[in-house]
C-alpha cells in the first residue's frame, strides 16, 4: 500500500436554514434547535507529513498559533492516536472570518479527516465527531456535512435528506460578529423570532423549497449587533430571493434562490453596496466528502514497488535494525576483551570461547550498514 506524503481536504462552509433558541442547558449553555446546510463554498486545507507541528494561512488575518481551531484539532488527533508524528498545515481561507458560516470549525474538520487519511488512522466518524466536539460546537456538523438537524449545543444532530434543489446568494458585509455577544446580547433582550425547525424538517423530507422557506428565521438576528441585517435581507428578497436570513450569530446574510441565474443576477445587484458576495448551492457532504468536488485531491505518495527498493519492507527494515544491534554488541565487545579481558559475548554464550562470534556480531552487523542510511533517511517527494 502507498504512503501517503501529502493529502488535501475540502470543508464546506454552513448555513443556518433555521435557528432557534429554545432555553438552557444545567450547564448554562443555550440549548438550540437548528437546520444546518453545508455548502460548496470550501475551505483548502493542505497537510503535509512532518517531524513538527505547523501552521499556516496565506493571505488570512487569522492568527496562526495555538489557539487556531486546525492546531487544537491536529494535537487532539495526535492525542487520541498516540502518533508520534507532526504535521505542516496550510489552509487557503475561503470563508468570511466571523461570519455565522463555520469556517474556523471547517478547518477542524478538515485537519482531522486529512491526519486520519495521512496517517491512515482509520478512526470511524463517530470518534472523528467526538474529537471534533471537544474542539468547537460546530466541528461534528462540519464533519458531517449535508442537511442536519441539530440540537443541544450542536452534539444532538439528525442526517436529513438532502435539501430541496435551490442556490444561495450570502452577502458578508465589512464587520463580524463575535458569538459570545451576540448571545450575550440575547439573554438580556430576547427575540421575537423563533423558526419552526420541526416544520421545516418536514418541508425537507417532501422536498418543498416553499415550506422549507417558510419555516426559516434565525433567532439571533435581533440582537446580534449586525447592523446590515435588514438592509440585506430586503436587497436579496427584491432581487428574487425567496426568503433571506442571518446565518449563525452573523454576520453573513443569504438569500435563498430558485435557480442559479436568479442567484448570480442577486449577486451582481448587491455587490456594489457590499463586496463580499458568494453564490453556492447545498453540498450533500461534510469534510472530506464532496460529491461535487473531489474533496481529496493532490494526494502525493510513494509507489510500492519504489518503497520496497529504498526501505525494503518491514522484514527487511527489521533486519536492518537487529543487524546494527548486533554490529554494536560486538564492537563493544571488543573493546571489553582488548582493555579488560572480559569476553562479554561468550560469557552470554556460558562461558564458551566466543573470537568466532564476535567477528559474526561485527561482520554481520557491518553488513548491514548499506542498507542502514536508506532505513533512516528522510523521504522526500518524487
């Protein structure tokens, strides 16, 4: 089987078809009710195989240390695995940065599928969610991917089929919104909205765009501090969406479109007030898994028959290395003779003369020096 050297991953960003807050946990976090939609708008997460850990994220203002959710991802992964391994992560952000769209849960979701291929790990998606839900709230979902509906604080999540055929226009106006306010924000003035998440399950399930529309609303919109809220919302319904909402805490907002043409003339209609406009429709995958788009791409690895020739297997590695033990018993061994008499090898062999096996030990070893550097050296891409 192939090593694997390099292997990239594509995340989908998230929208909010319906969000709802219906009440607190014991542990003082809100307890949700939401229908989410992974979408083909991706973030390009690269990893490659190292001794260290790395990250980095051209052209994002994103800080790339510790606290980055692809770095606490990696060292959960490490952890769970017990690899003594490393790795150098790249991620190409493609996704608005405080947005209500997941894209910092994306990159989590990306690094633990990509380290599970890279290292072919092999953990189920089970133990991939619970890992991710340790990292953020958002992470199980991103790895899922399609239509879910979702609850708690994001661990309770149902697959749905997928949703009705339909675009999205989603505009992200020059602000984010913190989350942590925004519901803080929440639990001094509430909301007057409050979506019909089972409704719009239902909706799904008969594949009725109309209802699913219906049912939608985002109970942080309110109080979420996104100032742009309305204004968006009414230039995306005037220009043919059929409903339009804030995803997440915000401050994204998307409109939701019967066709791609009505999609894109939205777009083009809304850019000149706020640039940052993307088009995408629903993806039926999470990380990893893009039916779409193929979502493992520019996979680099070594040839079986080349692996062989330069490591030689596993026997042969072995070999390499009882070899080297042997090579070094027996050096030492006569040093041991040479300054004090000691014949270290015979007495393990009970007392016997040992000169023969000593030169076996030495020349053996010896022997395998050939092959000892290629055991060792570091790979490299061809």
């Amino acid at each position: 089987m192939a090593k694997l050297n390099c292997v990239t991953v594509l995340a989908p960003a998230k929208l909010n078809l319906a969000l709802d807050v219906v009440g607190l946990l014991p542990n003082g976090y809100h307890n949700l009710d939401m229908t989410m939609q992974a979408i083909t708008l991706y973030e390009r997460v690269m990893l490659r195989r190292s001794q260290n850990l790395s990250l980095t994220l051209p052209g994002s203002p994103v800080a790339a240390n510790d606290s980055n959710t692809a770095i606490k991802a990696a060292l959960a992964f490490f952890h769970y695995t017990g690899l003594l391994a490393g790795v150098e992560i790249t991620i190409y952000k493609n996704v608005p940065v405080r947005a209500g769209m997941a894209g910092s849960s994306a990159d989590a979701a990306g690094v633990l599928v990509g380290l599970n291929v890279l290292y072919g790990a092999k953990l189920s998606m089970s133990e991939l969610c619970a890992l991710g839900a340790k990292i953020g709230a958002d992470v199980p979902f991103a790895l899922m991917g399609g239509t879910c509906r979702v609850q708690g604080v994001g661990d309770v999540m149902k697959a749905l089929p997928p949703c009705p055929d339909c675009w999205f226009t989603v505009v992200m106006p020059d602000y984010g919104v913190s989350t942590p306010e925004a519901f803080a924000a929440y639990d001094k003035v509430g909301s007057s909205t409050h979506p019909d998440c089972e409704a719009q399950e239902k909706a799904i399930r008969a594949e009725d765009l109309a209802g699913v529309c219906a049912a939608a609303g985002n109970a942080l919109e309110e109080c979420s501090g996104a100032r742009d809220n309305e204004a968006i919302k009414t230039a995306l319904k005037e220009n043919g969406a059929v409903t339009a909402l804030m995803t997440g805490s915000g401050a994204a907002v998307f409109g939701i479109f019967e066709s791609e043409e009505a999609a894109r003339s939205a777009a083009e209609a809304v850019r000149a007030q706020w640039p940052q406009v993307y088009v995408a429709r629903p993806d039926r995958g999470g990380a990893g898994h893009q039916p779409e788009v193929d979502a493992v791409i520019c996979i680099t690895s070594f040839p079986m028959g080349k692996t062989a020739q330069r490591k030689g297997g596993l026997f042969v590695q072995t070999f390499y290395k009882v070899c080297l033990i042997l090579m070094i018993i027996g050096g030492i061994n006569w040093g041991l003779v040479g300054l004090f008499q000691f014949d270290f090898v015979g007495w393990l062999l009970g007392g016997s003369s040992s000169i023969w096996s000593r030169i076996v030990f030495t020349v053996v070893g010896v022997a395998a020096v050939c092959g000892i550097p290629g055991l060792f050296a570091e790979e490299t891409e061809e």
